[in-house]
C-alpha cells in the first residue's frame, strides 16, 4: 500500500531533520519567531460559495510528474490572482516533490493562508510547520491511531495551527468529529488511488453541522464544482486540474463559473 510507504519514508525523513536541528533547537527557534494567530479556516468561511483551496503540487505517486515547469513561486503568484481563499502547498519530497521552503518562501511574500501538505507522523512536524510559517496542518486519519490524532490535534491547538482533519471512509469521518473542526473528505481511495467524487456526499451525512467541510480529489471540471455547491460543502482542495494548466487564472475561473 502505497499510504504504508510514504509512511516510512517520512518517518525517516523527520528522524534525519531532527539530527539536522534537535527537537529542542527547534523549540528554541520557535520561541524566537514572530508567530501569527492561524486565518485557514477564517479563510475558508469568507464567502458565501465554496472555498477554493488551491494546491502547488508538482508530482504525485499515482500520477508521476504533474507540471514540468514547476515554480512554486510563480504558481503562488498566479493563485494570489485568482480569488481563491488559501493554498495547498505539498512539502513531502520523495512522492510529490515538495519542500518544506516552499511554505517559508510563500508565506514571505503572500498573505493567503497556507495548509502544510503532508503525512504528518511525529509531533516534530507539527512545530516544523509553524516556524515556518504555515496557517494550518493536515491531519490523515488513515495513517494516525485515536491517540496520535488526539495528542497531534491538540498539539496543534495549542501553538495556533489549524487542522485539516483528511478522511475516506465512515469510520474515519466518525473519528475524525470528536476533535476535528475542519472535516476533508477525500474522493480518492488511498489503497487503490481509485477516485469517485460520489464518496464525499455518501460520508457528507456523517459530519456535524458546525464542522467546515471541505472535499478533496476528483474535482476538475465545472460541473464537479456545481455539484459540491448542491451539496453545501465549505470548501474543496484542488491541484491537478490546474497545475496541468499553462494558464492558472482561467483554469480556476473555468472551474468556478464555467467557460
């Protein structure tokens, strides 16, 4: 399983920055920096439509090299065009190519809030993201158990980070609730990367009013859109449909009003 291998690989990962800076160097370096109060989910709930959280994704495992010519700074400009209300920004490097620079870099220049994309697996990750900067983690209920999730959220809480809270199936969204505030059901079964886009209005009844609810993976055309707007969801994460295009803004405008 492919969920499970990206697991591993980010384990390593985050044992190799800590020998790079220490926990405790990084605790120190986070009481040195300027923090900002977190505005994700602010962000999500500005308007009266569905939010668009647009994602800088360079390359997934199921779809390999999604956009040759990656610019993460320039697809950050591009979306600040573009009326979306946060960005999606993958920092796992070995299947996605991200970086977890990316965040610093865009948060130095743009205001939007910014999810840190990734397999969030150690509470070391968590401080990583708000020294640099981001408004909001994610939080996959397929790779945590009840207590990781508990002690993650909470962790996150407590130094102002939002939490995107990821789910698949009925029981993850059903133990995602007990802590979750910003509820992302993914259209895209993590064990097949099969996608069908009728997963998040079956899970839809499941979530609590109150709960933003946000629906990622398998949105890439207008009527897509249409169709989470008949749902009443708060927002929906979409990458691949633009970073495949040369033109940002129309993809997103495409996406959101039609051509």
């Amino acid at each position: 399983m492919i969920l499970d291998k990206i697991i591993a690989s980010t384990k390593i990962r985050v044992a190799k920055a800590k020998e790079n800076l220490s926990p405790s160097g990084l605790l120190k370096a986070l009481d040195k920096a300027e923090l900002k109060a977190p505005n994700f989910k602010n962000g999500l709930m500005s308007i009266d439509d569905v939010s668009i959280i647009a994602e800088i994704k360079k390359a997934s495992p199921s779809k390999g090299l999604i956009r040759g010519d990656f610019d993460h700074m320039k697809i950050a400009k591009e979306y600040d065009k573009c009326n979306i209300q946060a960005m999606s920004v993958l920092t796992e490097p070995e299947y996605f190519k991200g970086n977890i620079e990316f965040v610093k870099d865009i948060k130095s220049k743009f205001s939007i809030p910014v999810l840190r994309k990734d397999f969030t697996v150690d509470e070391y990750q968590i401080y990583e993201a708000k020294l640099y900067g981001a408004d909001a983690i994610l939080l996959i209920m397929a790779a945590l158990t009840d207590a990781e999730y508990k002690k993650f959220h909470a962790l996150a809480d407590s130094i102002g980070l939002d939490v995107l809270v990821e789910t698949h199936n009925e029981e993850e969204v059903k133990r995602a609730v007990e802590y979750g505030r910003i509820i992302g059901v993914n259209n895209r079964n993590l064990q097949t990367f099969d996608e069908d886009i009728t997963t998040c209005e079956r899970l839809l009844p499941l979530i609590p009013a109150g709960k933003v609810k946000v629906a990622e993976s398998a949105i890439r055309k207008h009527s897509d859109f249409e169709y989470l707007r008949g749902l009443k969801f708060d927002a929906a994460l979409i990458g691949e449909a633009f970073m495949r295009e040369k033109d940002i803004k129309k993809a997103v405008d495409n996406l959101r009003y039609g051509n």
